[in-house]
C-alpha cells in the first residue's frame, strides 16, 4: 500500500487481517522530516514516526500534553483525552510544574522497593486466577480468565477497591478506551466511576485502610476531587494496558515457546507490541522543530509509539522477537516527564503472569487459529478482547 500525503492516517491502517504495528509505518519512518497527515476528523497533525523524533517531542518544553489547548489532537469525532479541569486529578493532561505535584504524591507506590514488597500478594493474585481456569475445565478465555483478572485485582487491591467490584470497572473502562463510543457514553461511564470513587473516599476518610487512597489522604497533597480523579485514572491505566499487554505477550510467547521462562522476555513484548501507539497526543504551544520540520504553535501532533519502537535505527531488525536485544530504550511507558509512574507493576505483573501460567499449564495452546483472533482494532489501546485457549 503506498501512503499519500494527507491521508487519513494511523487509524485506518488498523483492521482485521492487518498486522500492528501497521507495516506503512515503516515507509513513513523513510520520509524526510515529520507526516503530515489527517485524523479522521479531517484536522491535519504531524505524525511522528522515529524513536529520536517521538523522544524530543514527549521531552519538549515547547509541546504540550493539556488537550485545553488550541489544536490538541482528538482522534475522534467525539470524546478524547480529558482534561484537568473536567476531571481533576487526571495529572497526565498537565504540564510542569502541575503535573509535578501529583507525580510527587504517587512516586512512593510505584518504586522499584515498593513493588518488591508487593510481589508476594502479585503472586497470589495470579495463582488464584490460574486456580480459578484449572477449577472450570480444560479451556478458558486467556483475556477475561486471566489477563484482565490479574492486574484488575492488583489495582483494586492497592487502591482499596472491593475485588466484588472488579466487572464494574472492566465495563465502564471498556467505554472509555473505544474510540467508536460516543461522548454521551463516555460521558456517563466516567460519571458512573467517579461517583463510585467518591463513596469509597469518604469512607476511607472516616476508615482509613493499608491502601493508597488511604494513604494519599492522610498525606493532604491534594483535594478529595483530585483524588477521585487520580483514583480513576489509576484505575484505567493500571489494568487495561497490562490486560493487553500480558494477553497479546501469551500469544507470543506461544508462538515462541523457546523463549518461555526467559527472563528477557517482558521488556522485549513491550516493545514489540506498544499497545499504547496512540496515546501520547501533543500539541505545540510555541514554535518549535522536530526532525528537521518545524511545527508551528497550535499545530496537533501524534508520537507513534509503536513506530518508534519499530525504528530499524534504533532496533534491528524490528519486527523479529528477539529477547536477547537491548531493549529497555523502548517507549512503550512514553519518555520524559510524563513516562508511565506504574512501569515497575507492569513489569512485575507480566513477569509473574507468563512464569506461573507456563509452568503450571505447560501444555496450553491456542484454541482457534491466530488470523482468527478478535483484536482491539477500534480501540485507543490495541489488545485482544479474547483469547480462546485449551490444554
């Protein structure tokens, strides 16, 4: 396929029989300078294609991650990245030093010490969930039986959220990470979650618990709304990337099997996969180059994750699985300020998940053949919705 100036451009390059990252990537990572090119909207943006490029643009001080911003990117018809003042507490729309604030208050869940000591109750998660497959047969859906049940219980356990709960967050995120849902949809599931966010801070206000809600309003670093809305963004960030992350790495690894069991394998999936292709979304707030182009002030742009981590000049021969590669410059958690705080979770939850599902089901296979496979084509993060396996 042979790529026009202008067309409409990463998002129908997604579809079914089409493989992700899309292999036109790597013509316009061959083009001089920047992409211009068209969101489905119509609004022109700058895509950007090459790990350096997407690197300078996640760590300009001329570039803005804020969607209030005139000429934010919105991928959509409707909905897209909200912003601070419609949900405060979602810091990740924020630029320095606000952004600062709330990325202070949470360093300490997330260190590399502090996910040390949670692997004990990790490890527990997923025997449980592994437990739970085994009880009901000889086959089960990998994503909702395991990939999603995993980290959704680990985050609702650090939260403080009842693990009764858990299929009500998976549906409300669902709407949330589609980009077909429309903005009434999105509108009423994060309505739905915040309310329920809400309840749960005024009773830990008033009972406090070991969890981190507890903890974050003990420390008094931010209001209770912005604390609903951290909760949330917590929430949706800490089980659906890592649901497709571990599910897309189960599929991978069953293709490779002579990989299972190496330690090398989670940084390689991650870059291999970049689930988060397309949620970096800037905007220049002042007149700055990248690449050699520059882009003016109010202009859209669109860092292609998964691009970058395909980059031939940054990793050989891209498109192979090959966990023996140095591969911990990937940008899978983005670059800079705003680089993804829960990394060292994610890290650790797909490490455990492919060890213990490998060895306690060691003759799992796939249950129908992989072009068949329901892929996330029409979400912000790319993923499975199912995973039929058997053993």
């Amino acid at each position: 396929m042979s790529i026009a100036e202008e067309d409409v451009i990463p998002f129908l390059l997604r579809g079914p029989g089409k493989p992700f990252p899309p292999p036109e990537y790597a013509e316009l990572r061959q083009r001089e300078g920047l992409v211009r090119a068209k969101l489905p909207t119509g609004v022109p943006v700058w895509l950007v294609t090459r790990h350096e490029d997407v690197r300078a643009v996640l760590t300009s001080p001329h570039i803005s991650s804020n969607p209030n911003h005139e000429g934010f990117p919105r991928p959509a018809k409707t909905g897209g990245v909200p912003s601070a003042d419609e949900v405060p507490g979602w810091f990740v729309s924020l630029d320095s030093p606000e952004h600062g604030r709330f990325r202070k208050a949470l360093i300490p869940e997330f260190t590399v010490r502090r996910v040390r000591e949670m692997r004990p109750a990790i490890q527990a998660v997923v025997d449980r969930s592994i437990d739970a497959m085994l009880a009901k047969g000889n086959t089960a859906d990998l994503v909702a039986d395991f990939a999603l049940s995993v980290p959704s219980l680990v985050i609702s356990t650090l939260l403080g959220v009842p693990n009764a709960d858990r299929d009500f967050f998976e549906s409300k995120t669902r709407v949330l990470v589609t980009i077909s849902s429309t903005d009434a949809e999105r509108d009423k599931a994060s309505e739905h979650v915040l309310r329920y966010l809400n309840r749960l801070i005024t009773i830990r206000t008033k009972r406090p618990g070991d969890d981190l809600i507890s903890r974050l309003i003990a420390s008094e670093t931010m209001s209770l709304q912005e604390l609903s809305g951290v909760a949330m963004l917590l929430l949706i960030a800490g089980h659906e990337t890592t649901a497709n992350n571990i599910a897309l790495g189960a599929v991978t690894l069953l293709m490779n099997p002579q990989w299972i069991g190496d330690d090398r394998v989670v940084e390689e999936l991650l870059r291999l996969h970049s689930v988060a292709d397309i949620v970096a979304l800037r905007v220049a707030v002042e007149d700055v180059e990248i690449g050699g182009q520059l882009i003016k002030a109010g202009e859209g742009i669109v860092p292609l994750v998964a691009s970058a981590n395909h980059d031939e000049a940054a990793f050989g021969c891209p498109a192979q699985f090959d966990p023996s590669r140095s591969a911990r410059h990937h940008v899978a958690f983005g670059y800079g300020v705003h680089q993804c705080l829960g990394q060292n979770l994610v890290r650790v939850e797909m490490e455990l998940a492919y060890r213990t599902l490998f060895d306690r089901i060691p003759t799992l296979e796939i249950a129908q053949p992989i072009e068949e496979l329901p892929f996330k084509y029409d979400g912000v993060l790319f993923g499975l919705h199912a995973l039929p396996v058997r053993w």
